[in-house]
C-alpha cells in the first residue's frame, strides 16, 4: 500500500486528462445503469482495500463540516458547539467548516478514527464513488483519486467497462 501510496499522485496526474475527457463524455451521456455500475464497482473494491492500512485521505485533506456535523461531534464531546468550532475548526474561503490543521485531529495512531461513529457526513461517505448520479461530481472524483487509491481503482475500472 505505501508504495502505491508514493505513486498516486504522479499515476492521478497522468491520468487527468484523460479522466478529465471521459468525466466529460459521461456527464453529457450517462449510461442509464450508471449508478448500479458504480454502486457494484465501490463494493468491490472495498472488499480488496483495507481503508485502515492508508488513511491517506485523513493525512491529506480534511472534510467538510455542516453545521449537523458540528452539533453531533460536539455533544460527543459535551461541548457546546461554538466551542467546539473554536477548538478544532476553521472557516475557509468557500465559507465551510474546516479542520484547523493536518492530519485529521481525530485520526488516531493506528490510523483509527477516534470519532468514527459521529464522523463527519463527508467522511462517512467518502471517496463518493458509490454516489447516486454519480457523473454529477466528477471534479470531486477526479480530486479524490489522488489521493484515495480505491478512487483510483474504482475509476480505472470504470472506464474499462464504459469505454
């Protein structure tokens, strides 16, 4: 997984154009079984990846908080939620809820969320690949393969089996 880990980013951006392209072509003209393709494809590779062993997406990118998220980790925490906001949140330029720092503060050692039964909706869900209308979030996908090797399996496979 590490030496994957390394290669992500050059294997992501030497697929970006052409990840870009296809991104494009499906948006325009998605197949109509899209969604249980992409549903089949995330279980697959989930069965294969082992999301403890990376954490990459921990390590490198925080998610976004809404404000239900703010309120269910901080009584959690038995915070009230500004403190909470205070404590561990940034607002950043698009106006969202951020983490204050890298990585996730709620990643533990062993790379176990310390908050994963109240983590955030973005987390729960992420790397989005088993998304309904899926062909509506390509930028985010196209972000998250390089950084999720899973995302990257998945939209490999993808195009193999739509081009």
């Amino acid at each position: 997984m590490e030496d994957f880990l390394k290669q992500l980013p050059k294997l992501a951006k030497d697929k970006n154009k052409e990840n870009k392209k296809f991104f494009k072509q499906l948006k325009n003209k998605p197949p109509k079984k899209l969604d249980v393709l992409m549903q089949e494809l995330h279980e697959d590779e989930f069965k294969r990846t082992d999301c403890l062993s990376c954490a990459n997406c921990c390590k490198t990118t925080g998610p976004l908080f809404t404000d239900k998220d703010v309120t269910r980790i901080a009584k959690f925490f038995k915070m009230k939620p500004q403190h909470f906001i205070a404590t561990y949140l940034r607002i950043d330029e698009d106006n969202d809820y951020v983490l204050q720092t890298l990585p996730c503060t709620f990643l533990g050692q062993d790379n176990m969320c310390l908050i994963y039964d109240v983590r955030p909706k973005a987390c729960a869900e992420f790397p989005h690949t088993d998304r309904r209308k899926f062909q509506q979030i390509s930028h985010l996908t196209i972000k998250n393969v390089e950084i999720c090797p899973a995302a990257y399996n998945i939209v490999e496979e993808m195009k193999k089996r739509l081009q």
